[in-house]
C-alpha cells in the first residue's frame, strides 16, 4: 500500500513536470537561492527590450519627434545595457523568473497608458519600478524600496516616486488574469481565433 502511494506521487510529479517542458525550457522554475543560472525567459525579454528600443530611437531620429518626457527619463542613458541591467536585478534581487514576464506586461500596460515609447532614456527606471512592483505583487518575500533603490542606482526617494507614478499611471491594476484557448472554448468566448487575453480586474 505505501509503495502504490510513493508511485502514484511520483506520477503526479512526472505528470505535472512533463506539462510544464516550456517553463523549463524557459527557466522559470524556482532554483535555491545561490545556485540558479541566468534564465532563459531573462535572455529572451532583454532581446526583445533591447530591439524596441532602437527601433523606437530610430524613428525619433528620422521623425525628428521627441518622446514624451516622464519621471522615468535619465539625462542620459545609463552605462549598463539592457541585458546586463536585468541580470543584475535578477542576481541581486532573488526575485523569480516569472516576475520578469509579469513586469514586462506591467510595463507594456504603462507605455499604452501614457503613450509613451521606450528609450534607452527611460527603460532602466521603468524596469527596476516594474520589476519591484511584479516581486511585491506575486512573490512571497521581497526586499523594500531601498534595497530595490541600491539595486537600480537610484536613491529611496527616486524608488518611492517612480513607484507611486508607475501605479497611479496604470490605475494599480496589477492583477493579471490569463484566459488561453482552452478557457474560451470553455466560456464560449472562442471567436476562431488563437488569443492570449489578459484582462485587469
């Protein structure tokens, strides 16, 4: 009897890990604090982050336009790249791999809101802001304001500004909700469309 319990559970456990080979793939299971590797999710979102950016100063600079300026704006882009930037904040911060793609949705949802375009101006303080709200929001632990500040190069009083603005722009909407096909189906929201829906309550 104890036997068809532990093979039963380690079923569940090889089910459960068999379903999931993309969050491996992408490094979004949870290491021991000291032993985890740099994501691959980490990697991905600073490509993507990195290619926005050009793009978007290009087509400054062939406009001729000026970007809307905000608390989030440096005097001049800062020495780290972007990838080096979220590696720092993933070594320093201990902060899961998903709160890297939760960030990222919230930092999407701030440039839509306020119409603003990312630069290598402003990424740096939107990331470690977004980031620090993400952590906050779906991780157990987190560190405060001020040890996000040292991580990020800002002061505590940056932090909490660029916090209370980053929240206020997006209405404190933080709660993401992830409806995929299957769930359409279900609700009868299917509209022969493959979507990813993310709805703010």
């Amino acid at each position: 009897m104890l036997q068809l319990g532990v093979d039963m559970e380690t079923q569940t456990l090889n089910c459960k890990f068999l379903g999931h080979r993309s969050h491996l793939n992408l490094g979004l299971v949870e290491y021991k604090k000291g032993v985890s590797p740099t994501p691959r999710v980490l990697s991905l979102l600073s490509s993507l982050l990195e290619r926005t950016i050009q793009k978007n100063e290009r087509s400054f600079q062939a406009s001729g336009e000026r970007d809307v300026i905000t608390i989030f704006n440096g005097s001049r882009a800062p020495g780290l790249s972007i990838r080096q930037y979220i590696e720092r904040i993933f070594k320093y911060s201990s902060c899961s791999p998903s709160c890297f793609v939760v960030a990222y949705i919230y930092l999407d949802r701030f440039l839509q809101e306020r119409n603003v375009r990312l630069t290598s101006l402003n990424a740096h303080r939107l990331l470690i802001t977004s980031v620090m709200l993400a952590a906050k929001f779906i991780d157990d632990e987190c560190y405060d304001n001020k040890y996000y500040a040292k991580v990020g190069g800002v002061s505590t009083a940056e932090m909490n500004n660029l916090e209370v603005k980053f929240l206020f722009d997006i209405h404190f909407r933080l709660h993401l909700l992830f409806v995929t096909r299957k769930l359409q189906q279900r609700s009868r929201l299917n509209d022969n469309r493959f979507k990813l829906h993310l709805w703010m309550d």
